[in-house]
C-alpha cells in the first residue's frame, strides 16, 4: 500500500510527505493506493474517513502554553 507521496522543497530541498485529502460534509477523507508491490503499479485507490477536527492557531498555543506550565 502506498499512502504518502515524497515531494522535495524547492526551497530547503528536503524531503516533503504528503497525503492525498479532501473534505465533504464536515468529514475528511484520506487516500490509500494499493500497489503491486513488484511492479509498483497502482492498482487500486481508496478514500477513507477519518476522524479530525480542526483547530485555530491561537488554540493550538494557548493549549501548548498550558501542556507546558503542567510538566
């Protein structure tokens, strides 16, 4: 199974992975390709739910600021 893409940054020229997604309905779904694994062909892709939600920047580093106060 093939689940990510390795792209390189034009700018650091590190290595990027990357999934396929796409929301509908408040749901996001990823992507997974079934590989033959001598021949490296995709033989198949797959879009499955997962369970995400989203979160504002601010949110994310008051609760990093909080995480960081209780250690």
């Amino acid at each position: 199974m093939k689940n990510t893409t390795k792209n390189i940054c034009s700018i650091c020229h590190d290595i990027i992975e990357t999934q396929h997604v796409f929301s509908e309905d408040n749901q996001v779904f990823l992507k997974r390709s079934m590989v033959e694994p001598s021949t490296g062909t995709i033989l198949k892709d797959e879009w499955f739910p997962i369970n995400f939600q989203w979160v504002s920047d601010m949110e994310l580093r008051n609760n990093l600021k909080l995480q960081s106060h209780l250690e």
